[in-house]
C-alpha cells in the first residue's frame, strides 16, 4: 500500500505544463492544418519535418523546420529526420533539474511540451501490397516510435498526441487553461502512447515472422542453440522437457505476451451484465455494411464460420472450382452444411439437415449470393449473412430488414494466428488447428470405401474439427443429414445425430459418419453402424483399435484412420 500511495502522490503533485513548443511529426495528416492553424493562434511555435512541414507552409502557417533546429539535413531517403539530440534532448529534458537546465544552456537545446506523432501505416502498407517484403520495411517507422517513446517517458513534462482524435481535447484544454496542459491528461496520452508503439511493433514481429516462414529462411538449430520469438512467446532452444514440442512455449523461460489494440467497444459480452469489446484487427477478414453493429456472441459465431469455410476453400479435390458451399451456424456450431453448384442449391440441402436450429442463426457461403438464394434465405429470420459479395438484387432484397446484419468475407483466414484462453489464475496458449496438411488415409478393414465414399468422408472429417465434441457427423452426397455434438460419450452423440437425422426425413441407410475423436469401445462404431453408416472416417488410437476394426469387419463397414484428431473441448 506504501508503494501505491507514493505512485498516487507523484502522479497528483505534478505541474501543470506551459505549451510553448509543438513539434508535429504525421503520416495520417487528417485534421493536420485545422490543429495546426489552432496551436499557432495560440503563440505556439510549431516544428515540423518533411511533409507536413510543407503541408502546414503551404496552408500559410508559420513553421520552422527540423533541420534547421538540427543543423542537419534529412537524409537517407527520409529516414533520419529527428534523431538527432537536439529534437530528443528538448523532449527528454526535466527543466527543474539544475544539471538538464545548465545542459539544455549549454548545448543550446529549447524544450517542446507538445509532441503530435503518429506512425508509417505498417498494417495497411502490408494489406495493400501483400508479399511486397520490400515495400513492408520502408514502413517499418523509427523515428516517430521513438519520439513517442522519449515523449511519454518525460510524460511529466511533456505532452505525446497519437491521433487526430486527440485534438479538440488538447486544443481546448490550452485555449481554456492558459495555455498549460495537466498532468492527468499529459499521463492518460503517455499510457496510450505506449500501447500503440507496443501494438505497432507486434504488427512488425508478426510480419517479419510470416515472411522468414514463407521464404523459408526458419532458424533450424539444434536443441541447446539460441531462441527464436514470434511476436506473441518466446521459446529458448535448451534443456526442453521431454515430449514437448519444439515450438510450444518455454514457460520457464518466457512469458506470454500479447498487445492489441482495441478495435471496438461492445454494447455487452455473452449476457447484458457483461461489458465487453473486441480487439485488434477484424476487418482484415470481414465488412459488415448493413445492420446493427456486431455483438459478442455474433463475432463467435462469425469466427466459426469463417474457419470453417476456409478450410472447404484450402481442401484439396473436395470441391470443384465452381462449387457452391452454405454453411449454417447456431451458437458457433453447425447446424447444416453443403455443397452444391449453386449457392441457392447449397442454402436448400444445408438447411434441410435441420429446419428447426438455422432460426435465428448465422449463414455462410462461399461464392457471391444472388437474388434467388437471398429469397430462399429470406425465408427464415436469419441473423448475419456473410459472403465475400451480394448481386444489387440480392442487396435491395435483404437490406430490407434493419436487423439482419449483411458482411462481405474480404479474406479467408490461414489459421496463422494463436489461440489464446484465459482459466481462473491464468491463462492456456495453443497453436491453431490449421488444417488437414501431413494427415494419412489408412484403410484398416478389409471393405474398403469407394470413391463416393471417399468424397463424403472427407467432407465429413472437415464438418466434425468444427462442430464441439464428442462430435458425429453423418452425411451422405457432401451434405451433412445429421450432427451430433457436445456429449459426454461418443454412443449419445451418434444417437442424436441419427435422431435428428429421421426428425428431419433424412434415410441413413448407405451414409458415411465421421468421428473426430477414436472410438474408445465398439459400441459407438455399433450405434452408426446400426443407423445405417456404412463407411467411417476417425483418427484411430484407441487401445482398443483392434476390437473396433474387428467389429467394423463383422457389420461390413469400411474404416478409415487419419492418425490426427481434430478435437473441440
């Protein structure tokens, strides 16, 4: 409590800081003359560098250059522009230290209250030139980073700006303070401040770290050699526990680290109690254009969905190039799934699986939705539509209702990113189960599965990694006709499916089942066996594989093992 209270003391004994000198440094100039114009009516001296130097001339502003507080031109193609003492000696400087003040006299080195930075747009630099590794490190910024850092260090003398959205604050807190900022809002800039250079060059470690993978330039060291950092762990390559993988995180070594910003504040979380928002950088993959703004538990469900669309659109020989797929989520679990050569054709065999669940639920396609599909979706009150577009007909139909969110699926996820959950005290990281890739087809009865079965397997192996465990998929022709999911034992769910299955007019007789965890005892294999499944597709791994592949040979079913599972706890 002592410590706490100090921190408090400092924090409100602070002075109020008189703004004399601006130095305004910008790659988002939006609102940049307006704030400029502003500053100077106030008698503040305005610095400036580059661009923005000559944007805020050009506008008739009084502006001295930061060359010629330097001494120094810029150079390198601009990228040393202010770093130089003089720029960062007047930011760091603690005037009411005698040795800074007789330092500052000597070297000749005014200070600057105000400082108004913001970053070269790594992100959208990358988004609008993807691969162009070239064009991603030239805006890779040093210069502002460091400013911002230096500023918000001296946070008890200086002011750091990020965002245009700072502005009428700032400018009114002077024009109504005579001309001091407060400490309070010098800090609350100073925390904000290191967010986003901690968010920024997370943005660049994860960059750099997906283009050394894609060139193939990965470290391969052996064990006891150095480490390598991915942006969110590090992992050191010496005295690794047995069994562990190489690239898990070395919890004794390192801790987990993550720094996003926030993207956006949420009315609630899963309930109305709960507060909540959403972070970092959603609209790299989706654009909701019409209807209310999404809610916590649409961003689930749209999350679901996308994944598992994207695994349809990197499986290999599972669909054709023009093939539609309509995937139906309730709660971020399927509920119906197909594909089909037309998106309306995909929408009727999807929600056939189960007429009852899609209400109110989120639907999924693949390929552009036109007007006939939107009619037959418009059936039903559906909550989200995701597509990557909607035909002008399609639009004036669903935009009809204000309720019914419409997104645009801009990109497919990779399943690059981590996964990360927190527990009570902590919290669990993980790889993302990003596909299929290395998996082995084993048949291990002796009927084997012929072709349509084959194709049907596949399709269901990808339906049963997204839907929760114990999870059993029927499905016969790429649709799914019945989905079994969230049971304690593997016999319930396959009962469940196969009810669901007859609920909905669905004949079993001759389908394929998909199990995405092994049968631990025959008697799960007997329950889809007895309900018509005639090949199954599982990872295998039970001890008691010998007496499930016997009995599988006893009902005349084929079996296949992949040897990976594809489980949701």
């Amino acid at each position: 409590m002592k410590s706490s209270n100090m921190t408090t003391d400092y924090l409100k004994h602070l002075p109020e800081v008189s703004v004399e000198r601006a130095l305004i440094s910008v790659s988002d100039k939006t609102g940049i003359i307006e704030f400029s114009t502003q500053l100077h009516q106030l008698g503040i001296q305005i610095i400036s560098t580059g661009g923005t130097a000559r944007m805020i001339r050009d506008a008739g502003i009084p502006v001295t250059d930061v060359s010629e507080i330097t001494g120094f031109p810029e150079c390198l193609e601009g990228r040393v522009k202010t770093l130089h003492p003089k720029i960062h000696g007047g930011i760091l400087v603690r005037p009411g230290k005698e040795d800074h003040a007789r330092t500052l006299k000597e070297l000749d080195i005014q200070p600057i209250q105000l400082v108004i930075v913001n970053l070269y747009p790594f992100r959208q630099a990358v988004t609008d030139r993807p691969g162009d590794a070239e064009h991603a490190v030239e805006n890779i910024d040093i210069g502002g980073p460091a400013m911002v850092r230096a500023s918000a260090k001296n946070f008890e003398n200086v002011c750091v700006v990020t965002d245009p959205g700072q502005y009428p604050e700032v400018l009114d807190e002077i024009s109504s303070n005579g001309g001091k900022i407060r400490a309070g809002t010098r800090a609350r800039y100073a925390v904000r401040a290191f967010r986003l250079t901690s968010t920024y060059d997370e943005a660049i470690c994860g960059t750099l770290a997906e283009m050394i993978s894609a060139s193939g330039m990965e470290d391969n060291r052996s064990e006891g050699q150095g480490s390598f950092r991915d942006g969110w762990h590090e992992v050191s390559g010496q005295d690794k526990t047995a069994g562990q993988r190489e690239d898990a995180p070395d919890d004794d070594k390192s801790g987990l680290e993550i720094s996003v910003p926030v993207y956006r504040k949420l009315r609630y979380g899963e309930n109305p109690h709960q507060s909540a928002a959403v972070y970092g950088n959603p609209d790299r993959y989706i654009d909701c254009f019409h209807g209310k703004e999404l809610s916590y538990n649409n961003y689930l469900d749209i999350d679901a969905a996308l994944n598992l669309g994207s695994d349809f659109e990197q499986s290999s020989g599972l669909m054709q190039q023009d093939d539609a797929l309509c995937a139906i989520f309730k709660h971020s679990l399927p509920c119906g799934v197909a594909v089909a050569e037309s998106t309306e054709e995909a929408w009727e065999r999807a929600f056939s699986t189960d007429t009852t669940s899609p209400f109110g639920g989120i639907v999924l396609f693949n390929r552009p939705v036109d007007l006939k599909t939107a009619k037959s979706v418009d059936g039903i009150f559906t909550e989200i539509i995701l597509a990557p577009s909607f035909t002008e007909e399609a639009l004036a139909l669903l935009t009809q209702k204000s309720n019914r969110r419409l997104v645009r699926i801009t990109a497919w996820p990779d399943g690059s990113d981590p996964q990360v959950r927190s527990i009570a005290g902590g919290y669990l990281w993980q790889q993302a189960d990003s596909g299929f890739r290395g998996e082995k087809r084993e048949v291990v009865t002796r009927v084997s599965p012929d072709k349509e079965q084959m194709a049907s397997l596949e399709f269901a192996w990808i339906i049963a990694k997204h839907v929760k465990s114990n999870a059993i998929v029927y499905v016969r022709d790429r649709r799914t006709i019945g989905i079994g999911t969230g049971q304690p034992n593997r016999v319930s769910s396959s009962r469940i499916a196969a009810q669901n299955a007859v609920q909905y007019g669905h004949e079993l007789k001759g389908c394929v089942v998909a199990s995405d965890a092994f049968f631990p005892f025959a008697d799960g294999l007997e329950e889809a066996a007895g309900a018509g499944a005639r090949a199954v597709i599982q990872p295998g791994g039970s001890v008691r594989d010998n007496d499930v592949i016997a009995k599988a040979d006893e009902l005349g079913t084929a079996m296949v093992f992949t040897g990976a599972r594809h489980f949701r706890h």
